[in-house]
C-alpha cells in the first residue's frame, strides 16, 4: 500500500516541484497532481529526475476536460486531455479522475447519455496512452438534493455506468468518506475486485451523525470516526474544507504522515 497525497486541503501555494520534495520528505511515496504542470516548469527529463530522487511517483491526475455541461465545451478540452495524457505516460502517471456529482439540474435521462458518450470518449483517449479513467460516487446526504434531480451516489449504479461506457480501462475512484456516508463496510469493498478500483482516496469524518457530514467537512486521516484499515492500494489523501488552514502546509504534511503510520501499524503493514 503506498502513501499518497493530494494538495486538498494543505493550502499549499508552491510549485509542483515543492510539492513533490514536500511529500518525500514527509515519507509519502506518491502525489496527485497534473503531470503537464510538472513537465512545463522541469522539462521531461528533469521531472523524470525529481520523482526518481524523491521515490515518489504520480498516483494519480485529474480528468482535464469538461463533460458535465455542453458539447461543444465538452470538444474544447479535448487537445488538453491529449496533451495531459502525453506528459502522464511520459512520467509513468497510469490513472486519471473525475467525480459524479449525485443530482443535477439537468433532465437525469439525457445527462446520463451524454455523460456515457463523453467518458466513453475520455477513456478511449485515456486507453491510447495505458492510462485508466478512474469515476468517484460522491455521498454526502446534503449533495443529494442540491440540484434539481437525483442522479448518481452509489457503488452499484456508479458500475452500472462504468458498464454502460463500456471500456475496459474505467473503473472506480474509491473514497472513504464517500463509502462512509454511503453506509458501506469493509466487507463492501472486498465485493469488488481489484481491477475494478483505479484509484483510492483516504480522509476522515466527524463523530456527527453521517446524514450531517458534509463533504467539506472533512477530516485528517486518522483523526475522525472512519475505520480505513480497509482502504489498500495507492491511497492518498484528500481533506475537502470550508475554510483555508490555520497551520502551514508542511505542518499538516507532518500530521498526515503521522497519521498515516497509526494507520499503517494498525492494518498490520
């Protein structure tokens, strides 16, 4: 299992070349971040060096392309996601995510076709460079109501439209704080097979009923009420907040990876 990270709530305001050395420093084995951004400030052959040095590589990107809203802003971000796919093969980045809101105001039915169409193109792009499309259900009760019409929030309908994309580089981006507001155990997660998760975020939650837990609510690995001694593979965390940090972002670089070694030592690793 890998110790990863994410910028999410770190209030890091550094280069991605900082970032990197940051998270090495910390013992953190791999980073989410954009691979273009990193080849654009090093070069190819210097960010090549920097995550060799560092022992780090790159868990995982974002999807650089807008297919929740019109085609033809769907079709603008296509060279960029050609490019991002170029750079992240480049560095050896294998898995790119995107989250599914779970309502919108949009009618379900024809949002749902488009989005099948899009992310069905994404991943054939994706798939040209080795590079697997990663979907996040997202759960919170309070997201589930905030647009017009429910869509989608659950494991089960969110593999439903993996299966109806129809590619077989998609998967699952797989949250703990998602899973958690979802009213899942581990016993959920051992129901799927490897191949079927792309990637793994870890956070925490607050001792609050779990209909309350917000999604920018979120917690420090390791700090709150979620048991993640379930959570195997690339895991890196992602702390979602209202507000910015009081502390320095290497201070709680710091607390996560003490965290992370709690978490660690209990699941036995």
């Amino acid at each position: 299992m890998l110790k990863g990270l994410t910028g999410a709530g770190l209030g890091f305001q550094g280069s991605p070349q900082q970032f990197v050395e940051l998270a090495a420093k910390y013992g953190f084995q791999s980073v989410d971040l954009d691979p273009k951004s990193l080849i654009a400030s090093l070069g190819e052959e210097g960010a090549v060096e920097l995550l060799r040095q560092n022992g780090v590589r790159i868990g995982s990107m974002g999807l650089p392309v807008e297919w929740r809203t019109t085609d033809d802003k769907f079709r603008e971000g296509l060279p960029n996601l050609l490019e991002s796919a170029a750079a992240a093969r480049k560095l050896g980045c294998t898995a790119c995510c995107t989250y599914i809101l779970p309502s919108t105001d949009e009618s379900p039915a024809p949002f749902m076709a488009a989005a099948v169409r899009r992310l069905r193109l994404c991943a054939q792009l994706l798939g040209a460079y080795g590079i697997r499309l990663g979907l996040e259900f997202v759960g919170p009760h309070h997201l589930r109501t905030r647009w017009a019409n429910p869509f989608i929030w659950t494991v089960d309908d969110t593999l439903e439209m993996i299966a109806a994309i129809g590619e077989p580089n998609v998967g699952l981006l797989y949250d703990s704080y998602h899973w958690y507001t979802n009213g899942l155990g581990a016993d959920d997660i051992l129901k799927l097979r490897a191949d079927q998760i792309v990637h793994v975020h870890i956070n925490d939650a607050p001792d609050v009923p779990v209909e309350e837990a917000l999604d920018n609510g979120r917690l420090i690995t390791g700090e709150g009420v979620i048991d993640l001694t379930g959570f195997t593979g690339a895991v890196a965390q992602e702390v979602l907040q209202q507000q910015p940090p009081s502390e320095s972002a290497e201070d709680l670089v710091a607390r996560t990876a003490r965290q992370y070694e709690r978490l660690w030592t209990s699941a036995g690793l």
